[in-house]
C-alpha cells in the first residue's frame, strides 16, 4: 500500500515538534506527533476523513 504524506516541522523553545500525515488510496489514514523524536501521539485508520490533535501549545507560528 503506497501512502502519500506531509509533514511539518516546528520548533517552540528548545523542543522540536514534528507532525506527520499520511493517506492512501485505499482509504487508510494516520497521523503522528512527535515531541523531541518521542512519540506524542499516534493514530490511523479506515475511512478516515480528519484526525486532529487539539493542543492549545501547538500553533502554526510556533
């Protein structure tokens, strides 16, 4: 299964944040954060239209 993704990079003080996501055409989807390389928080699935990770401390300007 070929997937097609993005990701975005931030840096907030010393800890780097990055979040990934990914889907396929076969209707799989999964997205992943991760603080400092650890990951945060994980999740995918079928028939998955949006995932989101409400976290006040995660802006798009950092």
């Amino acid at each position: 299964m070929r997937l097609y993704g993005q990701r975005w990079l931030y840096r907030i003080g010393n800890q780097t944040v990055t979040v990934d996501n990914a889907f396929s055409w076969t209707s799989w989807a999964q997205e992943r954060m991760l603080v400092n390389d650890e990951t945060s928080h994980s999740t995918g699935g079928y028939l998955v239209y949006k995932r989101d990770f409400d976290q006040d401390w995660l802006t798009t300007t950092g």
